[in-house]
C-alpha cells in the first residue's frame, strides 16, 4: 500500500483477542503468526493427551488458514504428587503423542519448558512466518455468507460424563437419559474428534474463499461466535441455526444442569474451525471436506447464516440439533433425526 514518506508500509495485524497474534516483519511483505495454548489432562490416555495438546495448539493456525507451522515448542508440567514410576511411564507418552501430532501436522517440536508443578500441563507454541496469501484474516464476513462448523460439539460434556460412570451421585442425575455403553462411545468419539488436526478444514477455506474463521475452544461456540463477529469490518452479525453434537450429549447436558450445551456457552477443546463461507461454496466445502482423498473423520455442517447486524451472535431460541453418531456406534443405534449431512439453515 502506498505510504508517507519514512513511514513503514501498513500489512495486515492482529493483536490480542483472536486465535493467533499476526505480526509485520522488518523484511520484505513477510508477517510472524503465532500462537501459545496450555491445559490440564481430560483424557485418561498420556499418548491421546500429548496429540489432543498439539492439535489445540495448531489449531489457532488452522483458523487462519495457514496449513504449514515452521517451529513448535512443547510446555510440560509434571506432578509432583506422581511417583517416580507414574512419571517415568506417563511423561514419555504425552511427549511422543505430542510429537506425532506435530509431525503430521509437517512440523517438528524443536525446544520447550518442562517443570515440577502441583498440576500436569501441557501445552505447546506454533510459530510460521508467512506470506500473505497464506492465511486468511478474520475479518471480511459479508451478509448472505453461511457459517460452517467442521467438528461436533459436546467434547466437555463426554469427557465428564465418563468421569461420572465412577461417581454414583453425578450418574444417577443423567443415568434416565444415556446407558454406559452410549457415554463410552461418545468419550471415545470426543477423543478422536480433539485429536484430529484442522489442517485438511484450513486448506480448503483457501479452495472456497472463506470469509473469516475462527476455532471452537474454552469460550464455545457462542463465545467464540461473538469474538469472530467483533472481528468483522462489515456491520454483520452470525446467527446459529443448527448444532451439531455429539450424540446424547445434549440429553445428559440438559439432565445434568450443567453446561449450557444448547446455549452455546459449554467449552470445547481442541474444537472445529467455524468458517464463515460464501452461500454457494458452503454445500461444497461440506462434500469435499469428507472426502477419503483426505483419511477419515473429517466432517462439516452448515450450522447459520450472516445477515445485516450490530457484530453480534446468537443461537435461535429453538435451535435443531443434529445428533452425530459415534464412529463406533452401530447404525441401528441412530435416532430418526440423526445426521451427519450438511443441512442448509432456514432463515
């Protein structure tokens, strides 16, 4: 862009507030992206833990649409109420999980920080410099765009669930709603959603000219919906029709009283990328996601619209949700409403 004289040419910023800080660099059109995201365990596998850190990690570069991550650091803490044996068995595994994840995600970890600490943690940051036309800002949502969302909700939700079969008094408030062998599904399926990387959804915002984009974390997707929408430069605002979760854990979300699944507000870790897309590339970025071309378990639902508005969000007050099948269900096991298809919403 054209500039006075002395002063440095203006490139696209992002501080505070979004997934990742995008920062000019002194050299030639080139920008720093990075991120940093840390947690405490909510899975009981180490190995699934270190790859669940990682892809939560990435993920604020994957809601950019950057696809390559040129350096990842790992931020480790162990529990000084472990045994020296428990940190010898465990610690290993979080790391090689950590690790595989980085690798496919055509990343290497080179460095980090490990402590003693009350709690384990884990964590990590993602570094990449990049061109321009490699990432995507979050701020050019237009009225007609179609938010799409790449993974089910209700990962929280599972997690604690399974935390309940050994804890009679939590059970017995939901035990009306899900059997056991649902909850052990739905934990499984919430283990292999977090775990898996939002490159494949990243890339294809570049294919189909996304708009914005932002992933679903500790805020949910209403929370994360509006951060996007204060974003925008447009006067828009997101409406949520549809809300894919995970299936039976909107009854237990609902039996349980407990966080606020169909309102938008139960965090999420290591979440889809809501997309803000163009109306008519929503369907196909839907079909294309699923496609074996790119392994298995990628999905995507269309779940709103963006209409003339004050950079705002909301879920209607009646909004339908989309029961998603655990992988290792059986299809008898679906309810009638059940789907795992993209669904145009009604305005």
């Amino acid at each position: 862009m054209p500039t006075g004289a002395g002063s440095r040419p203006t490139f696209p910023a992002l501080g505070i507030g979004m997934d990742s800080c995008v920062i000019p660099l002194r050299h030639g059109g080139l920008s720093l992206v990075q991120t940093t995201d840390f947690f405490y365990p909510l899975v009981e596998d180490p190995y699934m833990m270190g790859r669940i850190a990682c892809a939560n990690v990435l993920s604020d570069l994957y809601a950019m649409g950057i696809t390559e991550c040129d350096n990842m650091l790992m931020l480790l803490s162990v529990s000084q109420s472990m045994s020296e044996e428990e940190r010898e068995k465990v610690t290993p595994l979080m790391v090689k999980g950590f690790r595989d994840a980085a690798e496919e995600g055509g990343t290497a970890v080179t460095g980090g920080q490990t402590v003693v600490n009350p709690w384990i943690i884990i964590g990590g940051v993602a570094t990449v410099v990049c061109q321009p036309n490699e990432f995507i800002m979050p701020d050019s949502a237009v009225v007609g765009d179609v938010l799409v969302l790449t993974k089910p909700l209700g990962t929280q939700v599972a997690v604690n669930a399974h935390q309940w079969l050994d804890n009679p008094e939590r059970w017995n408030k939901v035990k009306m709603v899900v059997s056991r062998e649902e909850v052990e599904l739905a934990y499984q399926e919430a283990m292999f959603n977090m775990a898996t990387l939002n490159r494949t959804a990243a890339g294809l915002m570049h294919t189909f000219n996304a708009h914005a984009a932002t992933d679903i974390t500790g805020f949910g997707i209403l929370g994360h919906s509006q951060n996007l929408a204060k974003q925008q430069r447009n006067e828009v605002s997101f409406v949520i029709h549809n809300l894919p979760i995970i299936a039976k854990m909107a009854a237990v979300s609902k039996a349980s009283g407990r966080f606020g699944l169909l309102q938008g507000t139960s965090a999420e870790t290591s979440g889809g990328l809501l997309i803000c897309l163009p109306r008519e590339q929503a369907a196909r970025f839907c079909s294309e996601i699923k496609s074996s071309k790119y392994g298995e378990g990628h999905q995507a639902w269309i779940v709103g619209i963006v209409e003339k508005g004050n950079r705002t969000a909301r879920i209607i007050d009646k909004p339908r949700v989309i029961e998603v099948l655990p992988r290792g269900a059986t299809a008898a096991a679906l309810a009638p409403e059940s789907s795992n298809a993209s669904s145009e919403p009604s305005s």
